[in-house]
C-alpha cells in the first residue's frame, strides 16, 4: 500500500506550527536566538541602499527585532513570514504602529501555499531558519520558491548555523551551512558579495556560531 504523502506533509506540518506555537509563549527575551539589535543584518542590509519601497521578505521571521529596524527606517513594503501565529500577533502588538506597512503572513515555507502569492522581492532575508529543513525536499522547496520571488539586482540574506555550531537548536535538528553550499543551492544566477562567521551570545551566555552571507541576484 502507497504512502499517502499529503496526510504525512499535514501531519509534520501541524507538528512544527505546534512546535513554534509553544517555543513562542516563552518571553522573546528568552529565546535562544533573540537579538536586541540585530546588528550584523542592519549593517549589511543599510549599505545595500535600498529604495523605501523595496519589497523586503523576511522568512520565519518570529519575534525579530529587524523589522522594528525597517520600520523606523520608513521602509513602506515589508513582508514577514511565520508557521507560528503566536509569534504573528506578538509582532503585530508589538508594532501596532506601524501595521500599515506590515504584510503578515502565517505559512510554511517548506510547503508553501499563501508564500505563492508573494510579490517580486527586493530583498529576501532568513536568520536561523533556514538551518532547520533537514529533509532535502524541503530545502529544495525552499529554495525553489527563494529563486521564483528575488527578482533580477535582488539580495538574498541568509544567516544560519555553520559547521562548528550545535548539531540542535531548540530541541531539533539543524542542517549547518557553508557559503559554498548556499551558493550552489542558489545556482549561477546568484552572486556571492561577502560571507563571514560570526559568534552569536546566547541569553543564556552560551555560543552559536552563524554564517552570513549576502547574494546579489543578476539575472
């Protein structure tokens, strides 16, 4: 008897938003990722000077404070994306301001539905979200949909896990990257313009040691 792979996919997909849903009752403050200030992202993003209504896409975004960034910068197009909608209010209350120029969308990046209806991206940015699709399906799927949204002179920010980072984050397994490897899941058309390691200090002291690394789109 066959698989039936759409009740798996709805099952894994009601499992992590169950997941995410509960990781974000906890105070952001707590979180193993939060930043005050996302200080690496900012200098990378402000040097790209980006016109005010760039479409900027922000995957798996959760409670992040960049997109407090982008707001006080008057940046007027601003997409963010999360499976949890726990994480979606948070950031809504939290920018109840400023909701005029915040797209909010709950989905799963890794089976797309909504995302499918995003606009042309001008710039397309994932902190620690990327690392979590281990199962090469969702990877491919993910970066499907990266390569169909960033448009031509687009950027591509992605900040994940490299190798000598944990093997866990949050209680699942992580996918730890290279700029080489992000670079041929991107293909030809993506242009690397700078990659680093970067160690990242935990709330609770401990240390992750991410990537970042910038693409350009040419064609």
């Amino acid at each position: 008897m066959g698989c039936d792979c759409s009740k798996v996919n709805k099952l894994e997909n009601n499992y992590l938003k169950s997941h995410w849903d509960d990781v974000y009752t906890k105070p952001k403050e707590q979180l193993g990722w939060y930043e005050k200030e996302a200080t690496p992202t900012i200098q990378l993003f402000a040097a790209l000077n980006l016109p005010k209504h760039a479409n900027i896409f922000m995957a798996g975004a959760g409670t992040t404070t960049f997109v407090d960034y982008l707001v006080e910068q008057d940046y007027t197009s601003i997409f963010v994306n999360d499976i949890s909608s726990n994480a979606i209010q948070q950031l809504k209350e939290r920018l109840t301001e400023h909701n005029s120029k915040i797209n909010y969308i709950i989905d799963d990046l890794t089976h797309p539905s909504k995302l499918n209806d995003l606009p042309p991206i001008n710039f397309w940015y994932d902190r620690a979200v990327l690392h979590f699709f281990n199962d090469e399906e969702e990877i491919i799927t993910y970066f499907h949909l990266l390569k169909d949204k960033v448009i031509s002179n687009g950027y591509v920010l992605l900040a994940e896990f490299n190798p000598n980072s944990a093997d866990k984050c949050s209680g699942l397994l992580v996918h730890k990257y290279t700029a080489e490897e992000m670079q041929h899941r991107l293909g030809s058309n993506f242009k690397l313009q700078q990659a680093f390691n970067y160690e990242y200090t935990m709330p609770n002291g401990n240390i992750r040691h991410y990537i970042y690394a910038l693409f350009r789109r040419e064609k």
